[in-house]
C-alpha cells in the first residue's frame, strides 16, 4: 500500500459508491487492472467509514426533519420543534419507517448472501456482464417510463420494491444506488427524488456496514494509509452526492449506461490479451 493507491481507492470507493456504477466492481477491478495487492479488511472499513461521514454530511438535515416527523408529528409540541427548510417536496410523516422497511431486505442478503456472492461473482467477465446489463435496464426505464413522484407520494409498496433490488447490489457489477435508483424510476419517482431516497436509505446500510466492521479496525488501528483512504472516500462521496442531484435536475442517468458499458468492454479486452 503507497499514499497513491490509498487516495486512489478512496476516491473511487466514495464516487462510485453513490453513482450508480458499483463501488465493489470497481474495488475488485482496480488491483486487477493496475496489477497492486488486495489492501486488506482494515483498508476497506476505512472507506465504509469515509462513505458514512459523506452521505451523514450531506442528508444532516433531512435525517433531522425525518426524525422530527417521525417522533412529534402526532403530539401538540411537534408543530414548535424546529423545521429545516429542506429545498424540496415535504417528506411523508411515515418516511422513516418506510426507509426501515426498505433496508430490512438488504440486511438479511448481506447476512445470507454476501460470501457466496463474493467469492463467485468476483471474475472480472461475470463483473463486465452485470454492468452492461444493470445499466442498459437503467438506461430503458430512465428514457421511457414516466417520472412524476416525489417523495411524499412514495408508498409502503414502493419502499418495499427498491429494498428488495438493494439485496441484489450484494453481486458486484450491480451496484447498491443504480439497482435502487433504476427501481425507483421504475416505480415512477421522478430523476432527483429516486436518487435522493437511494442516498438515504444507503446510510443505515453504510453505518451496519461499518459497525460491524469496527472491531477489526480498532483491534489493528489507524495508519496514515487508512486515514487518507477514508478522507477521500468522504470528499469524493459528498461531491458525488452533491453533483449527481443538481446533474439529474437537468438530464438523465444514460451517461452512466455509457460509462458502464465502456468499463465492460475495457474489462473484457484487458481479460482476453492477458490470457
């Protein structure tokens, strides 16, 4: 591990475990591509920690008012608590609960799942496969469904569907945010409110991620490769946060079909002239 790999990663692990193109294709691909050693499970806690610091940084204030509609929405002092102008559509009352719903599926995957996913969906051409083929469904639903909701409108059902397609993004090449996003569009959210509920419900998943994860942490501890890793895996996830919302205002998400389908060919190429 050198400073470069460290930072690297870091900036990888924190934009593309927000953009839809998967955080663990792309941590598998990076050694296999550029040919340095697996830097180990202390390495990848760091990073948990640095995407959690981004994605809590940036929803603060809607944690807040979710918790806020959540707690005191049915007293007579909920109307005196203090009320963060958000900047969009008012969530539901029930919006936590709705995003507890949704997480439930993805817990039991990762607990169930997670090691047969891993060990036999890490070659690189079962990867390049399920990145053409994940984005290519988010490319169809985004051009030609319709997209009107926000996220007061979204229902028990709904919330239910988009946990569901998170437990799929335990197979690399998926990816967490383009499984739950491309459910979302499905659903009819429209472009900035299926990206935003993507974000939110990844922070509880994040923080298990990284709770579970801490005893191994703090048993080796901290080194200045770890530290880097994780403060750019928190800058490079709060500016992927930030510019994928303001970027889905005003387009849509088939860059990211273009992008993926590029990594696969390049990974299938690269795959083929080393054998």
């Amino acid at each position: 591990m050198t400073v470069f790999h460290s930072l690297i990663l870091g900036i990888i692990q924190g934009a593309s475990e927000f953009l839809p193109i998967s955080s663990s294709a792309h941590l598998i691909l990076a050694p296999w591509l550029f040919r340095f050693s697996d830097p180990g499970l202390s390495f990848d806690v760091a990073l948990h920690f640095g995407t959690l610091i981004a994605v809590v940084l940036y929803f603060w204030k809607d944690w807040i008012e979710i918790f806020r509609l959540a707690l005191f929405s049915k007293t007579k002092s909920w109307k005196s608590f203090p009320r963060l102008s958000l900047g969009i559509d008012s969530f539901k009352n029930e919006m936590l609960w709705l995003l507890v719903l949704a997480t439930i599926p993805g817990i039991l995957a990762g607990y169930f799942l997670e090691n047969y996913a891993e060990s036999s969906f890490r070659s690189p051409i079962p990867i390049a496969i399920t990145l053409s083929l994940v984005g290519l469904v988010l490319y169809l639903v985004d051009r030609y469904h319709r997209h009107r909701k926000n996220l007061g409108k979204i229902s028990w059902s709904d919330s239910l569907l988009v946990g569901l397609s998170q437990a799929a993004a335990i197979f690399p090449g998926v990816s967490r945010s383009g499984a739950t996003i491309t459910t979302g569009l499905f659903l009819g959210l429209n472009r900035e409110s299926a990206a935003r509920f993507s974000f939110l419900l990844s922070t509880p998943i994040i923080l298990g991620a990284a709770a579970a994860e801490l005893p191994h942490l703090l048993k080796n501890g901290l080194d200045i490769y770890l530290v880097l890793g994780m403060l750019s895996a928190a800058v490079s996830g709060y500016l992927a946060i930030k510019y994928l919302l303001k970027f889905v205002e005003r387009t849509s998400y088939a860059i990211f079909f273009w992008y993926r389908l590029a990594l696969a060919l390049v990974i299938i190429s690269v795959y083929f002239f080393r054998a």
